[in-house]
C-alpha cells in the first residue's frame, strides 16, 4: 500500500498479503465501577471459526484501573458525588 503498514487499513472484509479474507471484527469497552474504582477492558467480538452465528469474545487489552480523587457533578464544579478517602 505504499504506507510501510503492510496492510489497506481496513480490516472488514479486505484480503491481506496471502489471499485470505478476515471476518470483520467488532470491539466493545467496558467502564465499571468496583470497590471504588473504575474499571476499562477492551473485548475483540467475531464469528467463531466455523461460523454458525456463535461469537468469539476475546480481551484484547489495554486493562486500565483508575482510582478517582473526586468525582463531581458537573465538567468543572459541582456537588462532590465521589471523594477517595
């Protein structure tokens, strides 16, 4: 492609340097909340090898645990909801 990516960017669908075509995959991040932080993980989702409408969930990464010193109500001030202790 001329990048030095050695690919088209797009994964949907597009055949790669051997020839095979990719199942396009979806990602979904995940925020909870948990013993006072918050959580993120990142899933990969697909059709499983084999097809037949069954999805393939896989963590892909980054894991990120945040602990918030405050949390407020609005963007820059506010009622205090959250306060670490």
């Amino acid at each position: 492609s001329g990048d030095g990516g050695g690919g088209s960017g797009d994964a949907a669908g597009s055949a790669g340097a051997s020839g095979a075509k990719h199942a396009a995959a979806r990602h979904s991040v995940s925020f909870s909340w948990l013993d006072g932080r918050v959580w993120m993980r990142v899933y990969r989702i697909q059709e499983a090898v084999g097809g037949g409408g069954v999805l393939d969930v896989a963590e892909i990464g980054p894991r990120l645990v945040l602990a918030p010193v405050r949390i407020i109500a609005s963007g820059f001030g506010g009622a205090v909801l959250h306060a670490a202790n």
